[in-house]
C-alpha cells in the first residue's frame, strides 16, 4: 500500500471540503441580503393584494409607501403599543404565546382616500402551513378584500384558496356578529349565512376547514379593536 498515496488523498479531500464550505457559506452570506429584501418585497405584495391593488409590473415597494400608512403594533386588549414595527413580527410565532403576551400587527392604509385595515393570519392546511391577509373597510367589520397562500396544498384541490377566483367571494362579507368572529367558509353549496359566510373548495375540504380555523383563530385576536366604539 502506499502510505504516501493515501495521505495525498486524504489531505486533498479534506481541504477540498472545507473550500467548498467556505465557498457555500461566503455564497450564502452574500445573497442573504437579498433574499431578505425579496421575502420582504413579496409579503408587501400580499398586503397590496388584501387592499385589491395589483403590484403587477410595478414597484411593490414604493406602491407599499403609497397605501400604507403605519404597520402598527396592538395587544390583546386593543391598544397602539407601538405606531411602527408591526411588519417585522412573526405572526406564526406570536400564535404561540399566550394571548395577552401578543403583538398584534396591524397595518392602517389608505385607498382612494379611504382608511381600511389589514389584518394578518397564520394556519394549518391538509399538508402544510397556510397564511394570509383581511383588509377590512374602515367600519372594521366589512371585508374589502383577501389574500391567502400556502405552501403544499395539492394543486386543482386545497390550492385553489390562492386563487381570485376563490378569494373574490370575501369581498363585502361581514367579519363580525353578537361580539364574535362569524367570517366563515363552509362546505361548498351548504352557506346558510351569506353576510358571513363564504363557500368552500370543492375536494378541498380540509383546506377550507383549515382558512376556516385560521380566520377564527387569528381575527379574534383582534375582538377588542374590532369592536371597539359599537
């Protein structure tokens, strides 16, 4: 056998994997800058998108200057802890606090001079986490518009929350009835409340129950702004 060989070998790969490590993580520094700028630019297209304004072709950023005023911070009782700061927060993160540990973002735009509200939530779906947006008119209780996603909903099926087509039924629905979040989405062709309720996916079943749970979850986390002056 020759040692010698082997060293060589052993001493050659050994440095080749620490270059690449290097290479990779001097890579992954570099870009994560602008992957944070795109993840940020992206999450101010989702809020655009609850205000119905189309970033399509434009700059979302400067469009996100424009509509929105202030991305406040509420806690549970309703009260401005913060005016600013709101978009930083991890919604998924403060779910998993107790209530009244809470920050609540809350974004206060304005939209053909009209004040409306954007209200963020956070879910489960069949196969994944589905997340989203509630614009609502300034009576805060009137939907203008709606945004969701998700990350693994099977296509034809539960993915159909992220389209318009689905979305566009939320338009004008009533968010609140006797103190209580009553926005809700029930099996397709079984709404019995038409001021609240909107239908499902069909085949999508678990999906819907799933925006279905995270409106109620996360909107009520916002009972005492929504209410409050009624």
């Amino acid at each position: 056998m020759n040692t010698n060989s082997n060293s060589y070998t052993i001493i050659y790969a050994s440095v080749m994997v620490v270059i690449v490590a290097f290479v990779l993580a001097f890579t992954s520094a570099s870009l994560r800058d602008t992957q944070n700028k795109n993840v940020e630019l992206d999450k101010m297209k989702q809020i655009l998108y609850a205000l119905n304004v189309d970033t399509k072709g434009q700059d979302a950023e400067k469009m996100y200057k424009e509509y929105v005023k202030a991305d406040q911070i509420l806690n549970a009782t309703g009260e401005v802890v913060a005016q600013e700061g709101g978009f930083k927060i991890d919604m998924k993160a403060e779910l998993a606090k107790p209530l009244e540990k809470r920050q609540l973002p809350l974004y206060v735009c304005q939209v053909n001079g009209q004040t409306k509200y954007v209200l963020p939530l956070y879910g489960a779906g069949l196969w994944g986490p589905i997340w989203g947006y509630v614009g609502l008119n300034d009576d805060k209780d009137s939907v203008f518009g709606v945004y969701f996603s998700h990350q693994g909903e099977t296509p034809g099926l539960g993915a159909e929350i992220s389209t318009s087509a689905f979305q566009a039924q939320f338009a004008g629905k009533k968010v609140m009835k006797d103190g209580a979040v009553a926005l809700a989405v029930e099996k397709n062709g079984k709404v019995t409340e038409p001021d609240y309720q909107v239908d499902g996916i069909s085949g999508g079943t678990i999906t819907s129950k799933g925006v279905d749970a995270m409106l109620k979850v996360c909107l009520s986390q916002y009972d005492k702004f929504l209410t409050a002056n009624k």
